[in-house]
C-alpha cells in the first residue's frame, strides 16, 4: 500500500473511498468502479466567479478584478506552448476533454476508457501550466462574447442571474458567471496571470477520480508527477469577505423576453448561521427536503396549483450558498404568477410536516443516493460538490439519511427565518394575468 | 453480459442480465408510423398515463407510492425514429439486494398497472387527469422558444420539407390538441395496444426466467402485430443550388444552420461512413469547424455537424453574430469543399475512429445505452457491439472523399437577432 494512501469505507454500499493529502498541499479522492469501462478524471481550483477581490500572490493589497475572470481562465487554461493542445492531446485516444466554471470553483476533466496514466499526466500538466499570451487571450474575447449572447437567449438563465442578482447585496455570488459582454473586453493578459498564480496553486485544489482504475497506480502517476514540479510556498490566500444581510435587494421585478411561456423564480434568502443544528451538511439536507415535501410533485401545494391550473409542470427546487446565506430558489412556469406567488407564501408561512412524509422521503433520498453509485459523472460531481462545500467527502451519508427525524426537522423548522423573498419574473411581450 | 429474446405475437422481451449495476431497468415501447396529426395525441396520452391510474388516482398519489417503492419513478417520452414515432415509459429501481426483499416484484407490478390499468371510467379518460395533462401539453408546446437553437433547427427543417416527418414538431400543435377529448383519447389508446409494435427491454441483475414470467403475467397486450417496414425517410427531390433563407426573431445571438439532404446511401455508409465524415468536418473540438469557425477566426462558441441516419440527414448549426453570417457560411463551405477533395490526413481518420470505437465500447456502462443496441438491432437489423467495431475499422480514406461529394447542400438557414442587441 502507498505511503498513507487510507482506505474509508463507505456506509451502505460496497464501494471505498481512497484518499490522500499529497506533500505539495494537493487533495486526492478516489472511488473505483471495476463494473464499467470508463474513467472520469476532474482537477478542481476552489476559485469561481465569486472572487471579486483578493490579495494577488507575492503583493499586500486588494485588487478589484473585472467580471468573469475565472470563467475567462477557465478557456485560456487550454493554451499550451511547445506541446499539443490539450484537445489534439485527448482525442488521440477517444477522450472526452472538457472544464466548466460556477460560483464557486473551476473544474477541468477528461472522460474515457483508455490511456489513464497519460491522460492523468496531462490534466495535471496542461491545467499546471498554460501559455497565455496578448495575443491568444484577445482572440478569446470574441468566442466568449458569443457564449455570453447564447445565455441571454435562454430564459432560465435570466431567471438564474436575475434572482441572485435581487436577493444578494454585497456577496458577488449576485453577479453572472461569465461576467457580461462589457467586462470581459476589460480583462488582460496581466491580471489572469494574477489570478492564475493565486488560485491554482496546488494547495487549493484536489483531484478527484471515478470509474475503472486502480487507486495506489493513480496516487503513485500524481504524485510522481507533482514531484518533478516546484512551487511557490503558499500562504493562506486573502478574499475580500462581505457582510451580508439578511434582506433582499429588490423584492420583484418583472422582465419581458421572446418567449410564449411565462416563468419566475421564487427566491428565499436564508441566513443559515441563525439555525442551531449540529452539522451543515446535515442542515442542507433537511433543507432540501423541506422544500421538496412542501412544492415538489407529491406536495399538496402541487395538488392545489394544478387543480387550479397555476402550474402544470414540476416546481424547480434549487439551492444557491453566497457566504452567510442560503438562497433557496422555486423556479415556476405558470400564466397566473401573482396568484401562485401569493400561494406560495402561503405555504412558507405557516409549514407543517408528518412524520410519515418525511419517512417517505427517507426512501426516495436513500435511493438516490445508493444509485449516484453506478453512475462516475454524478458521483463524481457529488464528491467536488461535497469537498467545496463541506472540505470533505462525507462517507457516513446514507446513516445521516437514515437518523433524520421529526423532532430534529421541527426544530430546524421552526428556526427557519423565510421571510426574506425576492420573485423574477419573465414574460413574453404583452403579458397580461387572466383574473 | 447475456442477451436473451423471448418473441409473442403480441410483443417480444429482451432480457439483457448483467452484474454491473445497483439498479434494474426495464422499458416498454409502443412503435407505429408517424401522422403528424397524431403527434399531440401521442403527448397526451403518454403524459395522462403518467397522471394517475386506477389504483393510485391522483398525480400525488401516484407519486407518492413510488417514492415508497423507493424512487420507482416512471419516465415516458414519445420520440421520432425516422418515419416512425417510439413511445416509451421506463424505470429504474435499486435491486432489492439494497433494499427489501419482495420490492422488485412490487414495483413491476406498479409500473405495469400504471400503463395497462390506467384511471378509465367508462370508456373516457378521468376528467381531472385529463383537464391537468392539457396544461401540460399547453405549457410544453409553449415552451418552443425557450431553446432557440432547437427552434431555428425546426424553423429551417419546414423549410426544407414541410411534408417530410423529420420537419414535424415533435412538441405537437395546438389545432390538433383543442380535438382531443377524453373519449377520443381512450380509444387511441386501445388503438396502440392492439396495433403497435411493442418491445419490453429489462437490464439489471435478475433472474431470467423469473422476469420474463412476471412480465408475461402482466402484460395485457395480447392482439397479433403486424410486419413493419421502411423505418428511414427516403428524399427524392435533391436540390442541385443551394438556398439562402433569413429571417427574424428577438434574440441577442443569431442562429445559423446549414441542412444537407442525403440520398443514395448505403446502411454502412450511414452509419459508418457518413459518421467518420462527421466526426472530422464538425464532430467535436478536434473537428475542422471548430478549429476554423471558433478557434481560428473567434466567430462563434459553439458549432457542430451532426448526421441524422434514419433520416438521411445531416446538418451543422452554430451561434453567430449576425455581421458574421457571410464570412462564417464562407467558412464552413470552404471546409466542407476540403473534406470532398480529400484534404483531410489519416491521423484525422485516426482520430474520428478513435471517438467513435469508444463510444462503442463503452455502451455496456449505461442501462439506458445497452438497450438502444439492442432495440435498434430489433428495428434495423443493426449491428451489435462487435461488428460495429469492425466495420468501423474498415472505412478507408477514399470511402470518406466518396461519401463527401455525395454531399449536397440544401439549405442555409439564418434566424436573425433585432438590430439593437442586449434586450
């Protein structure tokens, strides 16, 4: 066995956790699947759209960046000098090849059943070591412009930007991922090079592996390979923190778009430091399943809607983390929405919940879970999602799941404070709601 | 892996048993000719049946048990295969293994009393259920616009063939929906039932013999099918001069998209052939679109070619600003002219074989792709995994130049975005 490679057991399946913290400060997770064929590899810098400002590596003050920077790097990340280009590099050996920005981290990863120990070196080095130049980073410019233009014409999009947008103040969780058409044209190759030697240090990020590959080979290709490296000795990086408050920026808005069918977004801002619960993890999955006994399919609240024809489709239920604060999202499509908005508050005004729903959501919560098994890309995503979130991967899930229980979930409840709310709104041109 | 068939006259089973997942998958699937007139219909009753049934009458309570039955969520969706419509409705459910014993032969006798015992009173779908999946339905026809890529796509497809299936929107239309009546419905559903061409694919740990008995016990489908034919569309008429036709819409990104009608191609050639071709003009990020359209001259984030086989189709589309139209049709004509006078290498090929073989090989790791094998097998004759592996090995360079000056194109297709961009 490699030297503190540690074996975790993970409750409720027969699948193991392999994890290890190598010397340069970079986290490992794996979890084989002998079953399938294929391998899904992700590199992941804790670093996201919203690091607006932060003390860049080797200097002492504050630097405001423009908008969608991290989104920006993401795509010059892919720049390599003196070697094939990371997508000429994969698709020698059918390997898919790809990266993906959100709020809070930046993620690159290949996906495929051959070449591991190749393909494993060259996520670590072509994300360890890009070339940007003037040139190739002013050539960027136009394609993401078009990436921009492409989410605008989305309207769930809109309704994605526009509600974090009216609930956080402060925190840049409100601002749009990839920044705007305007801001991106501000951006140079100097400050990506400051972003890059701050946030891609080894030391802030981890490798997480899924699918059919031995884990001892794995950690020996990465560690092997981190050695021939050197880096900077790091310090702990500064972000510009913010104080939320509780209250929203706009409690509605309502915008107009090319489209037949209206939709909104119900927000609730949740301060989440004012619940006493033992654990965060576990308070989010209350959380979730408050929200899903409440608006989900087998909710009551749906019954009525659709016996009224306020909603015919399933309610989205969706959860966003800005710092102190949970915002909680309902995403509605429905032509009567001040009617249905006025439903929904009553619902979140006065929540009760049976003991019998909740062990039926137990079921459901336990299935999922058992099934993300079989599946590398969800458990993978799972895994980033839980080591963002919560700095590591929770092996004891399935017990949480199982303990989750009435009292606890009154108390959570009850400690709930859901009257910070926002509504987007988008309808199509002329819109009028029937009486 | 082990495939085993179990034909009827009525319908056939095809078990797939295998011991690499945690979850059982089992499919039904009702085939016929597409009508356009019937595609609404078709919507309808797939979602009502989804709505409630005789035993669990409401949407809720049909839910709710199948969160008991631990997530046993039924999905249906009616799909165009070539000249045919494909209705299906699935579910996957953790092997009993993971949670009580007696559950698997508990949640097949929910999914099929769902389909087959559905929440009928005499002769007429129940009207609640009803008025509800019309919403439904409303809200889906409605909700068109919200991809426009998908729209123009459409929009272009009218164009082109109007009379020909692959232009029919699969959403339905809302002339033929205001027709239906809950009596109308039940019929078409006795309809299906006793002509449609009905497959029953289950994928999971399971013991043979065992399913297939529990499915023939609940089946209810027991009337003689008849033989079905010509699953492709064929196209006749093969514009020789391409056409340019624009049009507006309020949008921030204009939409561009290039049909090709295909006539004349052999089986291989369509599904071996004319997909290598693909893979090198506008398959993915190594493709010559890409790295000329994108990568070279910044003119778009996205832009890919896709060959529809069982509609002798092919087409390329990609986001653009609309100043760019010109330049970006030049573009793309100019690699297509590339790929017929073979100025392509044999890494390329190399290249395009390599993502192909792949994702061949890996279609035992997912449920939902082992079954499409096999059910195109049933419909086509297609190949199973081993001889798709080696006729893709086979196609040569020259294959690929033949196949390229085959090519016409016959429409080019802009959906224009409004003179002040950023609504």
């Amino acid at each position: 066995m490699n030297n503190n490679l540690r074996q975790i057991s993970i409750n409720g399946v027969d699948d193991k956790l392999y994890y290890k913290k190598i010397d340069n400060g970079m986290e490992v997770f794996m979890i084989p699947n002998k079953n399938i064929l294929n391998i899904y590899a992700t590199f992941t810098t804790k670093y996201g759209s919203v690091v607006d400002e932060f003390v860049p590596i080797k200097e002492s003050k504050m630097i405001k960046v423009p908008k969608g920077i991290a989104h920006f790097l993401e795509h010059k990340v892919f720049e390599q000098e003196n070697r094939q280009q990371p997508f000429e590099f994969y698709s020698k050996s059918g390997t898919d090849c790809n990266a993906h920005t959100s709020l809070t981290n930046t993620t690159y990863e290949f996906f495929g059943p051959n070449n591991f120990q190749e393909n494993l070196e060259y996520l670590l080095d072509f994300v360890q070591n890009p070339y940007l130049t003037e040139k190739n980073v002013e050539k960027e410019k136009g394609i993401i412009e078009q990436e921009i233009k492409m989410y605008l014409d989305d309207p769930f999009w809109t309704m994605y930007d526009g509600i974090r947008n009216n609930t956080f103040i402060n925190n840049p969780t409100k601002y749009p991922i990839g920044g705007t058409v305007e801001s991106i044209y501000k951006i140079n190759k100097n400050i990506l090079d400051k972003c890059y030697k701050t946030f891609y240090h080894p030391s802030n990020m981890f490798v997480v592996l899924t699918g059919n590959f031995d884990p001892e080979e794995a950690i020996t290709i990465i560690e092997v390979n981190q050695s021939k490296k050197n880096f900077n000795k790091m310090r702990d990086i500064r972000i510009k923190e913010y104080k939320e408050p509780d209250e929203v920026v706009k409690k509605e808005e309502v915008v107009t778009r090319n489209i037949d069918m209206p939709k909104l977004s119900f927000g609730i801002k949740i301060n989440t430091k004012k619940i006493n619960i033992d654990s965060e993890y576990k308070l989010n999955i209350y959380i979730s399943l408050i929200f899903n006994i409440l608006f989900g399919v087998s909710s009551v609240f749906f019954e009525k809607m659709n016996n009224r024809k306020y909603l015919s489709m399933p309610v989205g239920i969706d959860k966003i983390r800005g710092g102190s604060h949970l915002l909680i999202t309902l995403i509605c499509e429905t032509n009567y929405p001040s009617k249905l908005v006025n439903e929904i508050r009553k619902v979140i005004e006065n929540i009760s919940i049976s003991s019998e729903d909740l062990e039926i959501y137990k079921r459901s919560l336990i299935s999922g879970y058992i099934r993300s098994f079989d599946d590398i890309t969800s458990l993978n995503d799972a895994i980033v999602d839980n080591v963002i979130n919560y700095n590591k991967y929770n092996t004891n899930t399935i017990d949480i799941i199982r303990n989750l229980n009435i009292n606890e979930l009154n108390n959570v409840i009850s400690s709930l404070d859901l009257s910070n709310t926002s509504v987007y709104t988008v309808v199509p041109p002329n819109f009028k709601e029937h009486a | 892996m082990e495939y085993f068939k179990k034909e009827f006259n009525a319908y056939n089973i095809h078990v797939i048993k295998t011991d690499r997942f945690k979850t059982v998958t089992i499919e039904l699937n009702f085939l016929r000719k597409i009508k356009k007139e019937e595609i609404t219909i078709r919507n309808f009753l797939s979602e009502i049946l989804l709505q409630s049934s005789k035993k669990y009458n409401t949407k809720r309570l049909l839910s709710l048990k199948s969160k008991e039955l631990y997530e046993a969520n039924i999905q249906s969706s009616t799909t165009r295969i070539g000249a045919y419509t494909n209705m299906s409705f699935s579910l996957q459910f953790l092997n009993e293994e993971y949670t009580q014993e007696g559950m698997q032969e508990e949640t097949l006798d929910f999914f099929f009393d769902t389909i087959f015992n559905p929440n009928v009173n005499n002769g007429e779908f129940d009207n609640h259920s009803f008025e509800v999946t019309k919403e439904v339905i409303t809200t889906e026809i409605k909700s068109m616009k919200d991809n426009m890529t998908k729209y123009s796509l459409i929009k272009m497809l009218e164009k082109m063939d109007p009379n020909c299936p692959f232009s029919y929107n699969g959403f339905g239309y809302f002339e033929d929906l205001d027709k239906i009546t809950n009596k109308t419905l039940y019929e078409y559903y006795q309809d299906m039932i006793k002509s449609d061409k009905v497959d029953i694919f289950v994928v999971g740990d399971v013991d043979v013999e065992k399913i297939t008995q529990s499915i023939i016990d609940k089946v209810k489908v027991n009337t003689l099918k008849k033989e079905f034919k010509d699953i492709r569309l064929e196209h006749n008429k093969i514009r020789s001069r391409s056409r340019k036709i624009v049009e507006e819409e309020k949008i921030n990104q204009s939409k561009l998209n290039i049909g090709c009608l295909l006539k004349d191609f052999s089986l291989d050639e369509l599904n071996y052939t004319l997909k290598i071709y693909n893979e090198i003009l506008g398959g993915g990020t190594e493709s010559k679109l890409f790295l000329n359209v994108r990568e070279k001259n910044s003119l778009c984030y996205y832009i890919r070619s896709n060959i529809n086989s069982y509609d002798n189709l092919m087409f390329i589309y990609a986001g653009i600003n609309k100043e760019d139209f010109d330049k970006s049709v030049k573009l793309i004509k100019r690699e297509m002219n590339n790929m017929k006078k073979g100025k392509f290498t044999l890494e390329d090929i190399e290249v395009a074989k390599k993502a192909m073989e792949v994702s061949v090989r890996t279609i035992t790791d997912s449920p939902s792709r082992i079954i499409n094998v096999y059910y195109s097998k049933e419909l086509t004759d297609g190949d199973d995994i081993d001889e798709k592996l080696k006729k893709i090995e086979k196609v040569s360079y020259d294959d690929i130049v033949r196949v390229a000056n085959k090519i016409k194109i016959d429409t080019i297709y802009l959906m224009c975005g409004a003179d002040k961009n950023e609504q």
